[in-house]
C-alpha cells in the first residue's frame, strides 16, 4: 500500500528525478556561507515558536530511517523482487545502527540538554531526512541492485570490508566526541548538584554551559564529531561503490551543510571564549598552551575540584578509545580472516 502514490515508495520516474535534483542541494547551503542565521543549538534565539530540543532531533532525524524503512520492505514486493541482495542489506543496516543512535539514544537517553530550535530548522532538517531517505531507499530496494550476481555487488568484498571498517570507524568516532561534549555538561550537573547539597544554593540548570572540547581528535579538530560523521559515510559510500550515487550525494550533501556550520561554530567560540584560545590546533608545539586553556575554561565553569574530576574522566575517555581500537583490531582480523575464507569460498 502506497502512503504517498508513486513517492512513498517512489515510482521509478519520480525516484530519479528526485535523485537528479538532489545533487544540487549544495547549492542552497550555499546561503549557510554566507549568512550566520541559524536558531539551533549554540546560535538558537529565544523564541515562543521553539521546539524542545530533544524532541525537535528525535522526531526530524527519525523521519530517515523509517522512511527508508518503509521503502526497504514495500518496494520490493510491488517490483516483483523476491529477495534483495546482502550487499543492500548490509547499506541498509549501517543506515538504521546510525539513527538509532542519533535519532534516539542521543538525544533521548544521553544528551545532558539540547537547545530548543526554530521550527524552519525542524522542518528543513525534516526534509532533508525524508528526501534523502527516498533516494536512498529507491537505490537499495529495486532501482538499484536487485541480485547478489549484480555487476555492483561483483568483486567487491575488499572494497565493501574496507567501507565498512572505515564506517564502523566514523561511527565509534562520532559517539566518542558527542560524549565528550556531553561530559562537560555532566561535569557542571555534577558541580551543581553538590553545591546544592553543601551550600543550600540552587540548582542552576546546565542548558547552554559551554566549554572547549579537549579530548581525543578535538585536539585537533574543532568540531571531530562532524569530521568523524563525514568518514562514517564515506565509508558507507565506499561499501556502496562508485555507482551508488545517492550514498555519494548523501555524503557531499552531509559535508555541505556541516561545514559551514562548523565554521560559524568556530566564530561562535571565537566570540565567546576569546581569539587568544586554540581551538582544534594541532597538539605538537601547542599541546601544553591548548591543555592549559581547557582546564582553566573548565575550572571556570564548573570550579577547580570538577576539573580535576572531569580531567580524570577525560582520561579514562582516552582509555576508552584504546578500548575501541582494540575491540577494532580484534574485529579487523577476524574479519579480513572471515573476507578470505569468504573470498576463497567464491
Ligand atoms: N547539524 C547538522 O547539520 C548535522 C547534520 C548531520 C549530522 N549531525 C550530527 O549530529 C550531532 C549533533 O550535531 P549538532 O550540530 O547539534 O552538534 P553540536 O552543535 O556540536 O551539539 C551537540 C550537542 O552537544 C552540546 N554542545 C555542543 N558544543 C558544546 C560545548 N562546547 N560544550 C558543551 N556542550 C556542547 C549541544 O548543546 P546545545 O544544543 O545546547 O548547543 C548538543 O547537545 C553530531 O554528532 C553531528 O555529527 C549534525
């Protein structure tokens, strides 16, 4: 049963048409470039139209995968398709492991607070998510490959295990560098919450406490956990191959959109915390200079004793990626090991 007659799921004509179409998207986050407008997040403005935050992220991401999910198991049965091939499968399963995470367990179950956001924000995010899910989901349950025999799927296991460590990669990235934006908020949670009990002084609420990340690639990058997204996809772009175009448009489009963002990001830090600090600049001669900030932005936020907690908890979150990387060697092996059986086994 169709939802929306030849657009959920989409009719063969219309799917690549909308597919055609959206490679241009770029072109409207051409705007994001050049103006700073934009109530969300760390630049979201008092408004009595807001969306809660949490919610506002939990309904508009949601829209992708069950989207997707709807086209995955409709499609197919009105194309005549008895069976979609694992390759499909596996797009499909990255796809769906990733909003579950970020359209739910993050903003859901782990995020400390979220800033309220302009409904336009909701509503454009919102498109963006069906829009997407509808190239992706034509593209993965009968306009793509329908056959593990399939010239897309042939000879490509090495590419496919490769895309999928790099997406594996992205993912535990970007999980890892929310939870470290997520921890100073905890930490002021924490700091609040004793003062409460030791001073009698009110709970202030931690929306909007801000700090500099520190930890793990915010050494380096500003904004890691968009740098990480962007692997993860293009990671599932290389699972995919150079013929799946809607992965290579969703990839460009992410990265159009998140990049400018990080840049008004940047000047947003810029503007709050100060030019003299470093942010996102490589360790090397700076290392110690860049620590020092950190700590001292903290110890002013949440006071000196939190900031020797939360330094102690960074460090265990820098355990936690040696955790990762193991957990991953682990994986890579028996997996490479798995990928040659399967190989010779072809
Ligand atoms: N924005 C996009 O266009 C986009 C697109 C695709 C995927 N994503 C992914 O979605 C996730 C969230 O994106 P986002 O744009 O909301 O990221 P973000 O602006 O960095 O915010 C992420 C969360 O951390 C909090 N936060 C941000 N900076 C902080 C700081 N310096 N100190 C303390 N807390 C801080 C935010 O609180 P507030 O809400 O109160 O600011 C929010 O809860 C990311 O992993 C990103 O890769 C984003």
């Amino acid at each position: 049963m169709a939802v929306v007659e030849n657009w959920l799921p989409p009719s063969r004509e219309n799917w690549e048409w909308l597919c055609y179409v959206w490679q241009f998207f770029p072109l409207i986050t051409a705007a994001q470039w050049l103006i700073d407008w934009y109530p969300q997040g760390k630049t979201s403005t008092e408004s009595r139209w807001n969306v809660p935050g949490k919610l506002g992220w939990a309904v508009m991401e949601s829209a992708g995968p069950v989207t997707l999910l709807y086209i995955f198991f409709t499609l197919p049965k009105e194309l005549g398709i008895a069976e979609l091939p694992w390759g499909n499968w596996t797009m499909a399963g990255c796809y769906i492991i990733h909003y579950i995470y970020r359209a739910v367990l993050s903003p859901l179950v782990l995020n400390p607070s979220m800033s309220p956001m302009s409904p336009l924000v909701c509503l454009a995010m919102l498109a963006f998510q069906v829009t997407n899910a509808i190239s992706i989901g034509g593209y993965l349950s009968g306009y793509g490959p329908t056959s593990d025999t399939d010239y897309r799927w042939q000879g490509r296991a090495g590419w496919m295990f490769l895309g999928l460590v790099l997406w594996c990669w992205g993912l535990l990235g970007n999980m890892f560098h929310d939870d470290d934006l997520r921890e100073i908020r905890r930490a002021a949670d924490r700091r609040q919450r004793r003062e409460a009990a030791e001073q009698n002084k009110p709970v202030q609420g931690i929306d909007k406490v801000y700090m500099i990340p520190k930890n793990g690639l915010f050494k380096y990058v500003l904004y890691a956990h968009y740098f990480c997204e962007w692997i993860e996809w293009s990671g599932w772009f290389m699972i995919g191959g150079l013929d799946c175009h809607p992965a290579r448009t969703f990839l460009v489009n992410e990265i159009s959109t998140m990049l400018p963002r990080a840049l008004q990001g940047k000047r947003w830090y810029v503007e709050k915390f100060g030019k003299d600090k470093r942010y996102g600049t490589p360790k090397s001669a700076m290392a110690q200079g860049a620590s020092t900030v950190s700590n001292n932005t903290l110890a002013a936020a949440v006071g000196p004793d939190e900031a020797t907690v939360t330094e102690f908890k960074y460090t265990k979150h820098d355990t936690m990626v040696e955790s990762c990387v193991f957990v991953f060697q682990v994986i890579t092996v028996r997996s490479s090991t798995a990928n040659n059986a399967a190989d010779a086994w072809l």
